[in-house]
C-alpha cells in the first residue's frame, strides 16, 4: 500500500512512450515527468527557461564576447572602452601574483605557492578514510612544520622573509588550518569540561563558550588588534598575524566545542559504564572509547564548522591583515584599474568557492553514506 | 513485613584520600580555577599598568563628551555635535534597523527557495540547488563588497533606473514612496498593534472554551472590530493624514518617498541573499523530516491541501526548522557587523570610530560586547519560548 502511494499516476500518453526503447523516447519520458508533468508546471518551466536564457546570454554577452582579455602592460585604456558593457579580465593576469602572494618577494613566490600545494594536498589526505588513525596528526605536525620551513625561510639556504610580507592565499589558508589545528583540541577539552561532573569548570567552559558565540568575530578581532597589547607586560608584543591568529583559534574553540559536545551526547551511557568497568581512568576513558565514536558521529557538522571558519577568515580584512580579500582590495587600489573591481571580486570568489565546495561536497558523501538512502 | 525507618541513608562522608574521585575532582577543580583566576590577575594588573604608562583614563565618563563623529544614515535625529552616548544609541538603532528587516526578508525568500528546491519541477529544483550552493560557499564579506561596487557602479540620481514607478535606483540608494510618520500616525499603528494583541488572546480563549464544549467559534467577529475599527477610529480622532509622499528628481539627489543609502542597501541584501541560503537548507530538511505516513494520513482524511498544510505538515515541520532557525537569527544580527568595511554606521563602526577618538579602547569593545551579547540573549529567550510552545506534547 505504502509502496503503490510513492508511484506517480501516468497518464496514457506516457505509458505508450514508455514502450518505446530508443534514447529520445526516454528522454521525452524524462522531459514529461521532471518539466511537463502539469499544466502549472509547464508554465514554470517555460518562464524559468525563458529568464534562465536571457541571464545567461546577458552573462556570456558580458563575460565572453564583449571581454577584453588581454591588454599591453599596465594600460587599461582598451578596457576603460568597453566600460559597463565587457568585462575586463585583463586586470586578472596583471594583477594575480600580487592577489594570490601580496608582497612575497616576487623571485620567492614559489615558496608561498608550494605551501598551498602542501595545503591541499594535506587537505585531500585528511578527507581520505585510509588516513582516519593516528599517523594523521604526525602528517599534520609535519606539514605545517614544512609550512612554516617554507614560508619563514632562513634555513637550507631559504632567504628569510618576515611576516609583514606575507599576503594573498597562503595567509588565508594559514589562519584557517592553523585556527583549526589549534581550535580542535581547544574544543575537544572545552566540550569534556562542559559535560563536567564538577561544576567550577562546567560553569567556567559555559561561560567561555556563550561569551565567544554571543559576539561577532569581528570584537573578537578588535580585541585582538588593540587590546592585547594593553593585556601584556610593557614592551611585549606579538605581531599582528599572530594576534588575529589567537583570535580565530579562541573563536573556532567556542564553536568546534559546541559541535563535539553534541557528538559526546550521542555516545550511549553504556559505553561510559563499560570503560569505568573496565576500571580505566578519566583520560583515558575519553581518548580511547568516548571521543573516537563522538568524533565519528560529527564528522560532517565539523566539516560544515570548517567552512565556515575558512569563509571567516576574510574578516581579518577589517583590521588590515593581508589575506585574499584584502590582497584583492589593494589591487584595486591603483587607479589605472580602480574601475574593475567586479573582475577581481569574481577572482577571488571563484577560489573561495572552489575550496568551499570541495569540503561541502566531502560533507555531503559522508552524510550521504552516514544514512543510506532508500 | 517491612519496617519504614525514618532513618536517613548514611550520608557520605569526603575521604581525603588521593585516590578518590572526590578528592581528584576539587583538586583540579581548584586548580583550573586558580589558573583562571591568576590569567585574569595577570592581564588586569598588566592593563591598569599600561593604561597608567599611556595616561589613558577608563571608565565610561567619556560619553558624555561631544562625538563630533558624523554619521549619515539614521532614523533618530543625530548632529556631530551629540554626545558618544546618542552616537552609541543611534548605532545600535542602525543595527536593529538592517537586522530586523534582514531577518524578516531571509525567512520570507529562504522559505521560498527552500520549497523551491523540493518542487517536482526539476529545473526550478535544480536552479535553487545552485543558488543556495553558490551563495553558502563564498565569504559574506566578498558578497558585501560585490554588492557595494556595483550600488557605487549604478547610474547618477539624474539618469536613474525606474523599474517601477516613483522607485529610483542609482548611486544614490534605492528611493521608494513613502509615508511620512509622524506622532498621530504613530499612535494609529499602536492602536492596531494592541487590537492585534487582544484578538489574540480572545481566540486563546476561544479556543480554551472550543476545547471544553466541542462547538467551533469564529475569531473575526471580535477581531475585524478591534484590528480595523480600533485604528481607523484612533486615525479619524487625530486627523492623521495617510498620503503618499512620492519621490521626484531636484538638482541632483532626490527629494520625498524613502531613501535607502546605498551602504544600507548593499548590506541589506548581502545579508538577506546570504542567510536565506542556510534558511532555504533548514526549511528543506524541515520539510522533509515530516514521515511520508502524515500525508497519506492527511489525504486518507480527505483534509484539504491548505488545511493538511497548516495543521499536519507545518507544525511538524516547524519543530525540526525553529532552533536551527534561531541560530541563522543570531548570525545574522551579529554578521550585521560587517557593515563597518563599507562604512555603514552601525554600533561596531561607531565604536571603531570612538575607539579612534579617544583611545577607550576597552570601553568601547566593552560596549559592542555588551550589545550583542543583549540581542543574542533575547533572541534565544524569545525563541526558546516560542519552541517551548510549539514542542511536542505527549500524554
């Protein structure tokens, strides 16, 4: 009975199609259930079609035909031609070292463009179930060693290059893993803390946790820009990529704890009882038997949580740290391509997306193998 | 035979023993909190050390100094020559302003495009698909500053685009007719908001006598009087006049109707757009966490669609959709923040700027915290009132 209310009503029409086996019976069987399948529905479909075309030629008219592609050198007079009706995307190839590496020396930019392949490739290994055990944090310890080794230099006859220069992609990727890296294990206490039988550090990581999630990161991120140096004894002080680093890792803490601490609820108290049977201490109880199957069973909110924190990122742009966005908005500074900053912005959304929708995509095949679909 | 015995269970008693849990649990206990307490120790007195070296003052005396910070685009009556205080006022205004009418306009198009995507139709289904993918998957701030330069590409006020008329659009902002409020019109709305208030708990209570007798009684009749009369009568007492101003071009900027500024507007959308992304995902889910068995329960009632919708499928719904839903609320008032990268004067760029001014650097952070802090609170009380409300009762 169940089953027979799930089958659409076919009309006869539709019944002497379905007889036929050629390729264009069954596409027209398709294009009849999915685009036609009443009047109403054609109607939409039509519309829909009609506005969908005209977006698209505009676009293409825009985006493609009308397009200048390609300038001499640092001259935008052929694009300042086709103002309001071409795009510009000369502007990409002057413009994209400094986007994606900000003021890298320029002769050392492969050393930055190296690091974000060690990025993804970290990225891409860490979405791998083979690599779900423990050697994966001593890939990660490695990498971001690595990381730095590149980025820093002044060693195996790397020339050092300070902080102040980094820019572009590397930045962005950096405070995204590294807020991660050190967020995780933050978060991973401050849930156990907030499921505390002890009530001093229950209310303690209560307390810290609806602080940061009450507020936007951007105080956040005031705070760290001009209060911290109030915060510590005279003369002391970090630079500012650190202190916006603390920022985000205090930030993604509050968040990743929330997050976990809804995997360690969905841990039976059986499991609790068994490792205390076992006679196992508190440490150990929780690394071994409650915190893998918590970890397990939210994987896909923290990938969700992950990209959120990569999207976050290009809020440090407000206290002037040299991420991608800001790299992108100071390219735009100089007046002969001051005009086209749709180009550039469409640059840089493209590489957020492409990272964003990969991880989004990876969340949703876990979903989706989490809860087999019938 | 059992004897009650009045006897109380032997109470435990703490052993000081180090292997105790007791014992473990207050010496760490004890120890966190010192180690907090110390941290806490440590950056005051460092703080009040370096605030005394740069001859900075705290406390809040500074608000009632003259702000001399212009700010453009406000509802309350502001001059640079206010104090910090009305400056601070006029901000959290300006917040509440874009994230009420944010949150309003995200759930109405969220709840659209969350429909959308379940339509049998597969290209609208498809279409959504792509909106909520493409929207969720670049930074809000990107999406702000887009929006931003092309609001700044848009023609002058003199060749405006009118997509409809007495509606201008140019890099003047969005203008639109108006209706100019005043006190008497003000009292009007009062009138018809406290009318709403009390049809509301006359239907509370009708429905409490339905309940009780079996006999299904109509609402309008108490209603319509208090919702309609009730205003129109406050309306004719006062003289309150209700006709549209409408906007015309003089010299170069427009006069009459509403103006939104174009940072208002850019932020507007760029919140709208970006939050009923998520919405549309909760609605979907929301819908779709209803069992197939209430609708084929519903049609093998015989109950009409629009009855099925609002009394089977909605409230069953709208359980799975209400606390996720909140938490988009909350994002969105705090991403409302955002506003100070294109310098709509919002509570986080008015504090930025006094933290320039004056160097209350503590203060001011201190202030932006605190209103948050406030809007969050009451959200998520209100919400959790309204979820209390709305949760499933079993017998």
């Amino acid at each position: 009975m169940a089953a027979t209310a799930d089958v659409p009503q076919e009309p006869r029409s539709l019944r002497r199609m379905q007889s036929g086996r050629g390729l264009v019976n069954r596409a027209l069987r398709w294009l009849r259930a999915n685009l036609f399948s009443s009047v109403a529905n054609s109607l939409t479909t039509l519309v829909l079609l009609a506005l969908l075309i005209k977006g698209l030629a505009g676009l293409a008219q825009w985006g493609i035909w009308d397009a200048v592609w390609d300038t001499s050198g640092n001259d935008s007079s052929a694009c300042r031609a086709v103002r309001g009706v071409g795009a510009c995307w000369a502007v990409i190839p002057e413009k994209y070292r400094f986007i994606l590496f900000g003021t890298y020396p320029f002769e050392q930019q492969w050393r930055p463009a190296l690091a974000v392949v060690v990025f993804i490739a970290l990225f891409y290994l860490s979405t791998r179930r083979f690599f779900w055990r423990r050697e994966l944090v001593y890939l990660w310890m490695a990498a971001l060693i690595l990381i730095g080794v590149l980025m820093w230099g002044g060693v195996l006859g790397l020339p050092f290059v300070s902080q102040e220069r980094w820019g572009g992609l590397p930045v962005t990727l950096i405070l995204a893993t590294f807020g991660l890296a050190f967020g995780f294990p933050l978060g991973i206490f401050v849930a156990l803390g907030r499921r505390s039988r002890l009530p001093a550090i229950r209310s303690l990581c209560v307390l810290y946790v609806e602080l940061i999630r009450g507020v936007p990161l951007i105080s956040l991120l005031f705070m760290a820009s001009v209060m911290f140096p109030l915060f510590m004894p005279g003369g002391f002080n970090l630079d500012k990529l650190l202190r916006a680093q603390i920022a985000i890792v205090l930030f993604a803490g509050a968040y990743l704890a929330e997050v976990i601490r809804g995997g360690l609820q969905a841990v039976p108290r059986g499991q609790h009882e068994a490792a205390d049977a076992l006679g196992l201490s508190y440490w150990r109880k929780n690394r071994l038997i409650i915190l893998p199957q918590a970890i397990r069973h939210v994987i896909p909110p923290l990938v969700n949580t992950f990209i959120a924190f990569f999207k976050d990122t290009s809020l440090v742009l407000i206290i002037g740290i040299f991420d991608l966005l800001t790299t992108a908005k100071t390219a735009i500074i100089d007046p002969v391509w001051q005009q086209f900053s749709v180009e550039v912005y469409l640059f840089v959304a493209t590489i957020y997306f492409a990272f964003c929708f990969a991880m989004s995509r990876f969340s949703r095949r876990l979903e989706s193998q989490a809860t087999p679909r019938n | 035979m059992t004897i009650a015995t009045d006897r109380p269970p032997p109470r435990k008693r703490l052993r000081l023993s180090l292997g105790s849990r007791e014992f473990a649990g207050l010496i760490w206990q004890i120890l966190v909190v010192a180690i907090a307490v110390a941290v806490i120790i440590w950056l005051w007195s460092n703080t009040v050390h370096n605030l005394s070296a740069r001859r900075i003052s705290t406390g809040f005396a500074f608000l009632s100094r003259e702000a001399g910070m212009p700010i453009a685009d406000t509802w309350l009556a502001y001059s640079p020559k206010d104090t910090y205080l009305w400056a601070f006022v006029v901000g959290v205004t300006n917040t509440l302003r874009v994230a009420a009418i944010g949150i309003v306009l995200a759930t109405i198009l969220g709840t659209m495009i969350g429909i959308a995507r379940l339509s049998a139709n597969w290209l609208l289904s498809r279409l959504a698909a792509v909106y909520v993918e493409v929207l969720r998957d670049i930074p809000l701030l990107l999406q702000l500053l887009f929006w931003y330069v092309l609001m700044q590409g848009l023609p002058p006020a003199r060749t405006a685009w009118k997509p409809v008329d007495g509606v201008f659009l140019s890099n003047r902002g969005l203008v639109l007719p108006s209706i100019p409020i005043g006190t008497a019109q003000l009292w009007v709305l009062g009138a018809a908001g406290l009318g709403l208030l009390v049809s509301y708990a006359v239907r509370r209570h009708l429905i409490a006598r339905q309940m009780q007798d079996g006999k299904p009684r109509h609402v309008w009749p108490y209603a319509l009087p208090l919702i309609v009369l009730l205003p129109a009568l406050v309306s004719w007492h006062l003289g309150a006049s209700w006709t549209i101003t409408w906007p015309e071009l003089r010299g170069f900027n427009f006069a009459g109707g509403l103006t939104l500024a174009p940072e208002y507007f850019a932020l507007l959308i760029a919140l709208v757009t970006y939050t009923s992304a998520f919405i549309a995902e909760i609605v979907r889910s929301g819908i779709q966490a209803v069992p197939r068995g209430q609708w084929d329960a519903a049609i093998a009632l015989g109950l009409r669609r629009s009855f099925m919708l609002r009394h089977i499928v909605l409230p069953q719904a709208l359980r799975v959709i209400v606390p996720p839903l909140t938490s988009q609320y909350l994002n969105l008032t705090k991403n409302s923040s955002l506003a100070v990268a294109i310098g709509y004067q919002d509570i986080v760029s008015v504090a930025n700027t006094t933290l320039n001014q004056t160097g209350q650097a503590i203060e001011a952070i201190a202030l932006i915290m605190a209103v948050f802090l406030t809007i969050s609170l009451s959200i998520s009380f209100f919400m959790n009132w309204y979820n209390a409300r709305i949760a499933l009762v079993e017998r």
